[in-house]
C-alpha cells in the first residue's frame, strides 16, 4: 500500500496571477476568486500565498466568515460542508461583523507602528465623510466634569482643536500600559525617542476616537435602524452607517499604502456565509444589506480613489454572473475561475504516488478529477476499513470507491436534496399566495401549477415531481446546460435549478456559462437519487410523473451549445 505524504500541489498560472493582483499597493477593483466546491480555493490561499502575502512590507489580514460555523469547520476539528453554507446553520451577523472589524483594526495598527497612519490622517478621513463636531464634544464633555470647559467648548473651540482635546481627553481615559501594548513599545530590544513614542501612541488613541465618533453618530440612528429592521425597508444611508467603521479602516490603510514599505490586503473567505448572516438585535441592518453596502464601498473606493488589494473568495454560483448583474456592470469585479485540474494534470500528479493506474481509471470514469475527492478517497485508503475490505479476496478497489459514493449520496446529496424539496414548497406557497410575479409562471412553464389548496403532503408530492423531471431534464442534456445561449435566460427562472444551486449541489459557471453539478461524483449521486425516487414510488405516483414529462416536462437540450458537451 501507498504511504506517501498527502502533499499540497503548486498551481502556477493562478498563483501568478493571483500574486500579480495582490501585490499591488492599490488597485482599482475587488478580485472575485470562484469556483465549485472542492476545488482547493482556500488551500490554494492559506497554504501557498498567505505566507508570502505576510512577508517583508505585506500584511494580509485574512477573516474566514464561515469560522462561526463551528459544526463544519476545520478550525473546530471538522471538514468543510460538501453543499452550500446556506444548508448550515447561519451564524449571527454581530459575530461576522466583529471578525472583520477586528482584522481591520488589527491590520490599521500595524500601519501606525510603522508611521504610515497619524492621528492626522484619520481626522481628515473621518471628517471627508462625517460632520464630526456634534460627537466629539459629546466625548469631550462627558469626561469634563467642569461646566465652564464644557460653556467654552461649545463656543470657542473650531473642528481640529476639538480633535486634539478629544484625543487629549481619550488619552488621559485609557490605560497608558494598553496603548504602550499595542504598539509593543515595552518589548526587549524596542527603543523609540520620546517624540516617536508620543506620536504612535497619538496614533492609537485617534483610532480609538475615530471608532467612538462613528459609535455616538450610530446611536443617534439607533432608532431609525430598528424600524427598518421591523418594517423590513431599505435605506442606502442607514446600510451605510453600519459599514461606516470597516470602510473608514479600509481608506485609512489604502491612503497610507506605500509600494516596499506597506502593503496592505484583504482576504474575505466564503462571503456568501456574510450574506446570510442572521440578526440577533438591531445594533445594525439585516446582513444581505450589510453585505451589499460594504461590497458597494470596496468598489467606490477602488474606482474613486483606488482601494488596498480585496480579494474575495467563494463557492456561491450567485458570484459568478448574478453579483455582477446586480453591481450594475459586468466587469464590476475582476473574476478568476477555477474548477481544479483537468484529468490529465491530476493523472500526473496523482498516479503512481498515490493510486495505481488502474485504480486511477476508475476514479476519473465515476468521481472525476475533483481535489478534494481524491483527498478522501486516499485518506480512506489508508484507514484501517481499506484494509478490512481488501482482505476479502472478493473486494476489489471498485468496492472502496462504491462505498465512498454511499457515504456521499447519505451525508450530501440526500439532505441537500431535502433542502431544495423545502424550497419548492415555499415556491408553491408563495405562488398560492400571489407573491410570484406572472411572468414567471408564465403558459408552458413545467412548474406553472402548484398545488392550489394549502396541504402539505401534495406540495411535497409536487416538489419531489418537479425534482424529479429537472433532474431527468439535465440527464437528458448530458449534465451541461449553457444558461445564456439564448440570452433568455430562462433556465433560471426554472424554480428547480434555482433550489439546486442554492443548496450547492449545481454550479453555475461564469465561463463558459455552463450550470452542472460540482463533480462527476455528485452528478452520479443525483442519478442515484432519481432512481431512488423512481423506484419507491407508488403506481399512482408513477403516472403523475410520467405524465409530467410526457405534457409539461422540461427539455433544455436547446441549451446544449456544445453537443456531446461533458
């Protein structure tokens, strides 16, 4: 039996150009980097680039929104979910907040041990965007217990000398160790003048005021906030507000970028899971307008004035078209796709190191070339019920791979399926309840007629039905469908493959605009299932689902722009 060393394998041509864009000092848009699931796209980032990224005059803060998800994160000793975050309990939107909040604060300190960022430069900053009088002397008087400073304060004192004494004021509040700490100046072998002491640590302390300026001013829309929340609205000042912090960092340090001396970037790992984030108060907005507001600021910021290196990663097909529809503009955000290796690339790094050419074979015709795949087919290969099975003169490998593919069909595509089933009763629901627009069940469309009366056993019969036939519909058109074809469209209104991809199991890709599932493995899975389903299914059942696809069954191999494509 193999024994090798399961090894992280260079990609070159995406290193490079990943590298290219991160290291400038600033650049005029975000990169999106996506892909399918598995595909190595946070390996690629935390094994070969964030080292190099955190080396010389580079900095790198890189926050992993889905950390919160302790259930299925390698942090917490688990592996990632195979299907989308959106099948995982959502974790709260203050706990994602605080996370980016902090790498920020952290990356804005490092700026100010090295002189970049001044106490200065941060009150011009804050006061480009924000009327800051009205805060600082709430700060300034509530440490002031003489009446007669606060009478003068209020009269005599202009903008920028009421920064100073507010910075004076914070000072004298905070603890002269915390702020020594965070600039390290007490550590062995650290010697500043007297001069540079006292301007880092001015530094430090306006960065702390900054924060409670924006604070005060958030709390006067507190209310405000709240009644959005309740009424469910939409406000482009009150989603800003709450990104007012995080942006503020984020200029500070693309002002105070410098080519070999400071170079800031940001890594933002799975920003879909910010996307869906949950709200357990309203301190801020709902997360889908948190999200926006602050993906909206990165690109006024590049394209304004250009912004430190922002790169977000994830595996939600909504990033590669959707996003960019949404941002108004096709070419909003620099996209970088990646599905892994071809067969022949992972052939060469994969066979005889670590599977035998026949037992290659076998992998690429029934699972694919996908890396995280292989990753546990070998770490199964090397458990002890590998051993078990191929004492048995009957096994053969081919029992391995069949018992990995179980594993998948019972623990991914069976739950994520279930998932979607929920999704399409909510479909049939909203449709009863007038809440799709017509044009989406529009005459001819397979899933036009929901079940009209509210009971739940035949919306679940339904959902399984519409399933079933979008399922067969993509068996029928080789697993690639080519959703912009015919610049209709159409395929995403279908609510079926709308379900699919939300759950994780198709992707939707941006180049070539294929949708198909996330490997060969889990497209086998999917053939499994309709044949599951095929088979328990009652006689009356059968006939509904026959003649679902004999009048109103769904055909895309119109969308097959590539016939024969695989």
């Amino acid at each position: 039996m193999v024994n090798t060393g399961w090894r992280i394998i260079p990609r070159p041509i995406l290193e490079t150009v990943l590298n290219n864009h991160a290291h400038h000092h600033r650049v005029p848009q975000p990169l999106i980097l996506h892909g399918p699931r598995g595909v190595g796209k946070t390996t690629l980032i935390l094994e070969r680039l964030i080292d190099n990224w955190n080396s010389g005059p580079h900095i790198t803060g890189y926050v992993d929104f889905a950390q919160s998800i302790e259930e299925h994160h390698p942090n917490h000793g688990h592996s990632f979910p195979w299907t989308s975050w959106s099948n995982c309990p959502p974790p709260p939107l203050s706990n994602l907040r605080n996370q980016l909040e902090q790498c920020l604060e952290s990356m804005a300190q490092k700026g100010v041990k090295l002189g970049a960022i001044s106490s200065h430069q941060i009150f011009k900053t804050l006061s480009k965007w924000h009327g800051v009088e009205t805060a600082l002397r709430r700060i300034v008087n509530s440490s002031s217990a003489n009446p007669r400073t606060k009478r003068a304060l209020s009269h005599n004192v202009s903008t920028m000398k009421l920064w100073d004494r507010a910075v004076f004021t914070l000072s004298a509040r905070l603890n002269a160790k915390e702020v020594d700490g965070v600039l390290g100046l007490g550590e062995k072998g650290k010697s500043v003048s007297i001069g540079e002491a006292s301007y880092y640590r001015e530094a430090v302390v306006a960065l702390r005021l900054a924060k409670e300026v924006i604070g005060v001013q958030q709390g006067w829309r507190a209310n405000a906030i709240k009644h959005l929340n309740q009424t469910g609205g939409f406000s482009r000042s009150l989603a800003n507000s709450a990104t007012d912090w995080p942006c503020l960092l984020l200029e500070l340090l693309s002002a105070a970028a410098e080519t070999d001396y400071f170079q800031p970037k940001l890594v933002l790992n799975n920003i879909d899971v910010l996307k869906n984030a949950v709200l357990t108060d309203d301190s801020t907005v709902c997360a889908s307008m948190y999200h926006d507001s602050l993906i909206w600021r990165i690109i006024a910021l590049g394209a304004n004035e250009r912004c430190l290196p922002v790169l977000l990663v994830t595996s939600d097909s909504y990033y590669s078209y959707r996003a960019y529809m949404d941002f108004r503009f096709p070419d909003i955000f620099i996209s970088r796709e990646t599905f892994g290796w071809t067969p022949q690339e992972a052939k060469m790094h994969m066979v005889t190191d670590y599977f035998s050419q026949s037992e290659w074979n076998v992998i690429v015709e029934v699972l694919g070339p996908s890396p995280r795949h292989l990753f546990e087919l070998y770490a199964l290969k090397q458990s002890n019920y590998y051993q078990k099975v191929m004492d048995d003169r009957s096994s053969t490998f081919e029992d391995i791979v069949d018992a990995y593919l179980a594993y998948l069909q019972i623990t991914v595509v069976n739950p994520a399926m279930d998932n979607a089933s929920s999704m399409l009763q909510k479909f049939a629901i909203d449709a009863q309840s007038e809440r799709i627009p017509k044009d989406r069940l529009r005459f001819g469309a397979p899933w036009r007629h929901p079940p009209r009366t509210d009971n739940p056993k035949l919306r679940l019969q339904w959902a399984k039905l519409q399933l079933m036939d979008f399922i067969q519909s993509l068996v029928s058109t080789e697993f690639g469908i080519n959703y912009l074809a015919d610049c209709s469209l159409e395929f995403l209104d279908d609510p079926s493959a709308v379900a699919l991809i939300e759950v994780g199991l198709l992707y939707a890709q941006r180049d070539p605009s294929f949708v198909r599932p996330i490997s060969r493995g889990i497209q086998r899975c999917l053939v499994r299932w309709l044949v599951q389903e095929r088979m328990q299914m009652s006689i009356k059942n059968s006939l509904q689902y026959t003649w679902q696809r004999v009048i109103r069954g769904r055909s895309y191999r119109h969308l097959m722009l590539q016939i024969g494509y695989k």
